[in-house]
C-alpha cells in the first residue's frame, strides 16, 4: 500500500513538474511574442504587431502590461477593426494613468464606437479626451469631431455649441480673443477655417444670425472661401471690422513705449523690453504688429520665460513677416518646445525653419537643433542623419575636405566632438564598423579620449 502511495505521490509531483515547465515555456514565448510585436508597431506593421500580442495574450492575458494591451487596442484601431479595438482599449483606460495616455485611448474608442454606429458612445469617450487633454488646440479638433457627431444626428444645439467650444478653445491656443478677431488684426488660415465650419453648419440649420456672425469672422481671418461667400452675397465683410477705442494720445505713448523697447533690445538689454512692451500693449494694442510680437517674443526667450516667449512668437506668426524673420520664430519655437519635452511641436517648427533656411550657416545650425530634438526622442537614426548633414555643411563652410581630415591635416574641436558623438550613436546601434570610422575621424580631428579609445583597442 504504501509503495502505491509512493508511486502516486511521484507521480503527481512529476506532473506539477512538467505543468510548470510548460507554462514557463509559454511565459518565455509570450514574453518573445511582445517583444516582437513591438518592433512591428515601431514599423507601422500594425497588422503583425496585434497577431503577435494577440498571441501572446491567448497564452495568458496576464502576460501583457497596460502599455502592450493599450498597444494591441492600438494595432487593432490601426487595422479598422472596431470590435477587438474597443475591447483592449476599454481594458487600457481602467489601467492607465497618464492622461496623455488616457486622452489618446479615448479618442481611437470614440472613432471606434462611431465606426460601429454607437453614438451615444462615441460622444461619451470624446468627452472623456477632452477632460484629459490639456492642449488647447487637441481639444479644438475633438470638440469639431463632436460637432459633427451631433450633426449627423440632426441635434442643432449641440452641432453649434460644439463647434463653438472648438474655437474657443483655438483662440486660447493662439493666445487672442475675438475682439481682437473682429479688430481685423488675426489672419490666420486655420482659425479662419474653423468659423467659416460653423457657418457651414448654422446654414444647414438655417441658423441666420450664426451663419452671418461666423461667415464675417471666417472673412476676416482671412479665409478665402468665406471672402468669397461674401463678395457673392454682397456682404461687407470689411464694415464689421471694430477698432478699440483709443486716442491720438494713447497711440503716441504705445509707440514711445516700442521705441525705448527696441532701443533696450539693440543693447540686448531683454530684461527692459518686456516691461516696455507690456505698457505699450495695455495702453494701445493696435499699435502692434509682426515685429513687435516678435520682439516680445525674443525678450520672453532670453530671459528663459518660454510660456510666453510661445505665446508672442505665435502672435507674431498671424503677420505678413519676410523669409529672415520667420525662419527665426520657427527656429526659436523650436528650441523653445524642445526645452519644454514638447518634441512634436518643436520637430514641426524646426523642420520650417530649414526649409526657410538662408545659406549654408542656417542649415548648420536647423541640423544640429534637428539632431538633438531626435535625441530626445531616442531616434536615434535620424539623430545620426542630422549630425551627418551637421558635418557636411560645417565642412562645407570652412573649406575642408574629407581627404585633409582623413590624412591628418585637420584639428577642429567641432568635429571632433560631432564624430565622437555620431561613435556612441552607432554603438548604440550595433553598428560597429560605422562607430570605430567615426572614433578614427574624431581622433584624427583632436580629440583626446578618441585616442584614448582606440590605444585601449
């Protein structure tokens, strides 16, 4: 009896066994399963990231953390797959914490549950981005999807009062307010667009004064399907343009002001301008155009006070200003987001700068800002390519060629510096071969711990 009893009891020991190693097994090959779905979505492979983790998940749904099941919902959405899509994506907004996080999942469930028909749904889960986005310009684009939810379904009030939301919250991201709109000082296409969608909306309701309000506001942002619609209906657009009040006095102190200011800026003396500035604006606002915006806006930024350099340099955007100027403000925005790990922002205006760039010095310099917005980023590819086309303009600029560096003939501290650091970036990238050819130029070029390196070696 109690060999049989030994026996049974070996028995079940040797399955409990075996039960773990399989599931150790499955473990480690999930964990290979989402590991390889993450290099798909990195691709944009959004079909082979959700089968991989759809894998993994069918092993044990515990395997996958908040990020991978947010990334399947993702991958499904991705794929217009509306049902799998909603299902993960419902189970990443009870885990997630971050609201940008959180903004993104219910924003791709509202779309989803619209693709479904569900309304009442998709309503819900904007809302629900809207209270975890901070961005004012975000929430103007989700308030216009709401709009035309509501449109769909014939619901007047709503349509109107969604996209009224949405540009008011478009003028907060702009910094500026519809008096100033109705001054006639605002050209901006985007904010124009926007009105000229609500009178669209208040004509297919036949909402008379709203349509009319929108339509001469949409006009004189500058809006050209709205300058039409009014020139076609002889509406004069021009006529409802309201200038503030002020006096032949109060113009005359204003641009006192600005003239101290600029006089402070020639001996950048920025701490002075702002004040100066400031005065100027609350006494006689009409007095500013592109340049004085844009001087605010250089005072913010050398005195570290990005908020509000943003703020003004985005003012002086909604002027005519030429080709200098504004590759200036795009490359200032720029360093300004960057500063603020606002990367999206700062690679759009980075990427305008260089494209409005001058000469060889401009695209030196919109590489290296472009190289280091990418690291922030850790992309590390692009991060690369900008210290390369860095290195090449720099060259370039100083009448060097890759024979001279080469051959031994070139001490720089620039590229010495550029080449070490293009050496840990393909290192990092296991590219070997391309890291040990930049630590022979960087050593080549002066630098010390280069050399360092490759006598270890």
């Amino acid at each position: 009896m109690k060999k049989v009893l030994l026996a049974t009891t070996l028995l079940f020991l040797f399955a409990i066994g075996l039960s773990a190693q399989i599931s150790a097994d499955h473990k480690a090959k999930g964990k290979d399963f989402i590991e390889q779905a993450k290099e798909y979505a990195t691709q944009q492979e959004f079909a082979l990231a959700a089968q991989y983790l759809q894998k993994a998940y069918n092993i044990s749904p515990s395997l996958l953390d908040c990020k991978a099941i947010q990334l399947l919902g993702i991958s499904y959405y991705m794929m217009e797959d509306s049902s799998p899509a909603i299902k993960f994506l419902e189970l990443s907004a009870k885990c997630a914490a971050d609201k940008e996080a959180l903004a993104l999942i219910y924003t791709y469930l509202s779309d989803s549950y619209l693709e479904m028909g569900h309304y009442k749904q998709a309503v819900e889960n904007s809302l629900k981005a809207i209270s975890n986005t901070t961005d004012d310009k975000e929430i103007s684009l989700i308030y216009e999807e709401l709009a035309n939810m509501h449109f769909d379904v014939e619901d007047t009030v709503k349509t109107i009062e969604s996209m009224q939301q949405g540009i008011a919250h478009y003028l907060n991201h702009l910094s500026i307010t519809e008096e100033a709109v109705m001054s006639g000082s605002v050209k901006n296409e985007e904010l124009g667009k926007r009105y000229f969608n609500l009178t669209w909306f208040a004509s297919a309701f036949n909402l008379e004064s709203v349509m009319l309000n929108s339509v001469v506001k949409a006009a004189l942002c500058g809006d050209k399907d709205a300058i039409s619609y009014c020139i076609d209906n002889n509406i004069a657009y021009q006529e409802a343009i309201v200038l503030p009040t002020t006096t032949i006095h109060e113009d005359d102190a204003a641009t006192a002001l600005i003239e101290q200011a600029v006089g402070h800026a020639s001996k950048q003396e920025y701490k002075s301008v702002i004040p100066k500035l400031e005065k100027a604006y609350s006494i006689s606002p009409t007095m500013f155009d592109g340049n004085t915006f844009h001087l605010m806006g250089l005072a913010y930024y050398r005195n570290k006070k990005y908020p509000s350099a943003i703020k003004y340099f985005e003012r002086a955007l909604q002027f005519d200003l030429d080709k200098k100027s504004l590759h200036f403000i795009y490359g200032t925005l720029a360093d300004a987001y960057n500063v603020r790990k606002d990367y999206t922002k700062a690679l759009k205006n980075a990427e305008k700068a260089l494209y409005l760039t001058n000469g060889d010095e401009d695209v030196l310099k919109c590489s290296l800002r472009l190289a280091s917005i990418y690291y922030a980023q850790d992309d590390y590819n692009s991060t690369i390519d900008s210290y390369q086309n860095a290195i090449r303009y720099y060259m370039k600029i100083h009448s060097i060629t890759e024979n001279q560096v080469m051959e031994g003939h070139v001490r720089d501290e620039f590229l010495a510096k550029t080449h070490l650091k293009l050496t840990y970036l393909l290192n990092e990238l296991m590219r070997s071969d391309a890291s040990h050819h930049h630590l022979e130029k960087a050593a080549l070029c002066g630098s010390e711990y280069a050399i360092e390196l490759l006598e270890k070696e």
